[in-house]
C-alpha cells in the first residue's frame, strides 16, 4: 500500500482533470491520498473532496502565510 502524505488536490489548478490525478494514483498503486487544507476555504474544499473520493483523506489547518486572513 502506498501512500501520498502531502498533495494540495483542493487547488483550482487541478479543476480541468483532479479525477483523472485521483485515477492515475488510483492506477499506479497508491490507495490513500492525503490532502492539506491550508486556509478555512481550502480545508472545506480537501474535506469536500474525501466525501467523494474513498482513496482521499483530508487534514484542515491554516498555513501561517494564510493566518492573517484567518478569523475565529
């Protein structure tokens, strides 16, 4: 079993083909994703993503460079 510790799946960079990333992993024998939320927005979208996709996992925070737009 392999395993991705760090990805940023929740970034709009990966809009036109996410599923398709999940896929190739999926393919290439990695059974569980792991994806950092960085920001309050960042983290619902990582949690988002999991809800859909079995073989991803999401951890929520806030990266010190996104703190200052951080409220309670």
């Amino acid at each position: 079993m392999w395993t991705d510790t760090h990805l940023h799946l929740d970034d709009a960079a990966f809009d036109p083909d996410r599923d398709a990333v999940v896929a190739r992993a999926r393919d290439a024998g990695v059974d569980a994703l792991i994806c950092a939320g960085t920001s309050v927005d960042g983290s619902r979208r990582a949690i988002a993503l999991a809800e859909r996709c079995p073989e991803v996992w999401a951890t929520v925070g806030i990266h010190p460079q996104e703190a200052a737009a951080a409220n309670e």
